[in-house]
C-alpha cells in the first residue's frame, strides 16, 4: 500500500513538473537562470551549452521527484507532527545532496565542464 503511495505521489510531482516548466518551450531560458542549474554550474562548473537541456531538465525533475516523493513518503510513516518536520529534514537534505552530487559527477563524466584554461 505504501508503495502505492509512494509511486503515485512521485508520477504526480514529476508530470507536474513536465507539465509547468519541460513542456513549456518559454520556460527554458527561466529554467537555465533558476537556482538549481546556478547550483550546478557553480558547484561542479558545468557548461550549459554543452548539455542538452530537455534532458538536463528531465533528470533534474526525476531527482526533484525522487527527493520530495521519498521525503513525503518518510514523513507518512510517522504519526506524531514534530517528529514528522524532524524527519522530513534529516531525509530531505542528505537526499538533496546525494542526488545533486550524483547528477553532477554524471555530467563531469560526460565532459560537459567549462574549459577552465583557454
């Protein structure tokens, strides 16, 4: 039943977020100035002319999806509301961490940094 949930609650955040900012064609140029892609160019000095965007758009939406669903999923399971903020924390920040490290080793891999001497 949990899992049910748990898939149900990721399908919905991430066609959500299909729907209002990667479907959008107006909303790529927003997309490339918001806090997330900064984060990514200035932690791990990424080139976003080297990246396709759609699909650096998708993976950050998936990761989005993955982070908030299995946050809210954690916070479910606990019945008392303190304990429930205190969990949804210490879930949500090693979550985020952890899956934005893995994204920008994945495209440090793939050769999409800025060339740093030219």
């Amino acid at each position: 039943m949990y899992f049910i949930i748990y898939l149900i609650s990721f399908a919905i955040i991430y066609l959500f977020y299909l729907a209002t900012v990667i479907l959008q064609k107006s909303k790529i140029e927003k997309f490339k100035k918001s806090n997330q892609v900064m984060f990514f160019v200035k932690r791990f000095n990424l080139d976003l002319n080297k990246i396709n965007i759609t699909k650096f758009m998708n993976v950050i939406a998936l990761s989005n999806a993955f982070i908030i669903s299995t946050a809210f999923m954690t916070t479910y399971l606990v019945k008392n509301f303190v304990l429930q903020l205190l969990v949804g924390f210490l879930t949500l920040i090693p979550l985020l961490v952890i899956c934005y490290s893995l994204i920008g080793k994945y495209y440090i891999k793939k050769g999409c940094v800025m060339n740093e001497y030219k």
